[in-house]
C-alpha cells in the first residue's frame, strides 16, 4: 500500500516537471518571437546618419573660399575692362587730333604754294593801273601762269590731256557734240575747262565738247516730176436716165 502511494506520488512529480519544462520552452519560444519581431522592426525603419561636425565647417570654409576666388576674379576682370575703355577712349582722341594735325599742315602747304600767285596777281593789277600795254599785261599772264603750273607741279597736280583725245566717262564730263570733217567721232575737239587729277584721285573732271562725226550730206533735190492729173483721167459719173 505504502508502495503504491509512493508510486502515485513519483507519478506527480514527475508530470509536475513535464508541465514546467513545457512552460519553460514556451517562454523561451516567446521571448525568441519577440526578439525576432524587435530586430525586423529596427531594420524597417530609416538609419539617421548624425553627420561629423568638422566635415560641415570645412565644408562651409570650402564654400566662402569659392566665392571670395570669383569675386576676386570679377572684380579683376571688371578693372581690365574699364583699363582697356579708357586706352580705347585715348587713342581715338589721340586719332582725331593726329587727322586734324594733318589736315591743318595740308592746308598750310597749299597756302603757302599759292602765295606767290597772289603776289603776281598783285603785281599784274598794279601794272594795268599804270601802263595799259597788252604787250605788258599779256606778259604779266603768262608769268602768273607759269607760277600757277609750278605750283601745282609742288603739290603734284597733274593736268589732264584731253583736246584730241577719246572721251572717257571717267576724265571728262561732255556739254554737247558737234559735227566734225576732221576729228573721229567720240573724240574730243574742243575743251572748255581743264580737269585736274591728285595723284590716282580725280579732282575734277575736264569739260568737253566731243564731236559726232561728219556732217550728214542733206538732199537738195526737189521733186520737179510731181505727178499731176491727166485731161480726161477723171471718170465722168453718168446720170441715171429721167423717165420723160
């Protein structure tokens, strides 16, 4: 009896054991569960990254070191600029002033070649005034001439050859045309003003008279045989019969 008692109570215990083991390994089972379920949540949600101080202030110095280069280099590009306006501004006045220099000094040069020119002018004037020889005032012409052909020598004006010469639109300037036995047509045969030539420059063109060739021979004849009516040509219109 007692043995059986003894039994039964091995019995309990032993299943008590069994019942905590269970229990034991379910607990264990949970926590693992909610292990699993912590770590899967951590790796769902977004990692912050805390960025390093010190990268963010060298960063910062980088940035303020760009601009102060490109300021720097503005500033520089904008001193070339106003550099090269004012060279640019004093050349072009130093260009003005050098053509109006040689524009001045031309002038003088051409003045001072016409002076004796005048002088014989003068000089011619006072000798009309006190003797009216043509023999003395023809002389005091040509020598005003002559003075006026050096003078354009000095200035390296040439004359422009045209009497007998072939009209070119380019050298001449033409006022009419005349009928010519002697001179070819489109020749010029008479010349009114010469023109003058600077060098390769055309100062001013010769003024010309060109001729149109012979004179067309006009028919003096006159028709003396001038048809005239014949007697009897006329035809004479009958009457028509009177009824008596």
């Amino acid at each position: 009896m007692a043995k059986k008692k003894r039994q039964k109570k091995d019995t309990k215990n032993s299943d008590s054991v069994i019942i905590e083991k269970d229990e034991q390994e379910l607990e264990n089972d949970a926590s693992k569960n909610e292990s699993s379920e912590d770590y899967d949540n951590h790796d769902d949600e977004t990692i912050e990254v805390i960025p390093n101080q010190d990268d963010s202030e060298e960063e910062d110095k980088e940035e303020e070191s760009t601009e102060e280069s490109i300021d720097q280099q503005l500033a520089e590009a904008n001193d070339t600029i106003l550099r090269l306006r004012a060279e640019m501004d004093n050349l072009r006045k130093r260009q003005i002033r050098e053509t109006t220099d040689v524009r001045r000094l031309s002038k003088f040069s051409a003045v001072e070649d016409m002076l004796p020119v005048y002088d014989q002018f003068q000089m011619a004037v006072a000798a009309m005034e006190t003797n009216a020889d043509a023999e003395t005032i023809k002389a005091g012409m040509q020598m005003i001439m002559s003075t006026f052909n050096s003078c354009f020598d000095n200035l390296g004006i040439v004359k422009i050859d045209s009497l007998g010469k072939e009209f070119d639109p380019n050298l001449h300037e033409a006022i009419s045309k005349e009928a010519s036995d002697d001179v070819e047509e489109d020749f010029i045969i008479c010349e009114w003003k010469i023109g003058f030539k600077l060098g390769d420059h055309l100062l001013r063109p010769a003024t010309v008279v060109i001729s149109s060739g012979p004179a067309e021979e006009e028919s003096e004849e006159s028709d003396d045989n001038e048809a005239e009516p014949k007697d009897g040509t006329e035809s004479a219109t009958e009457k028509p019969n009177e009824e008596e």
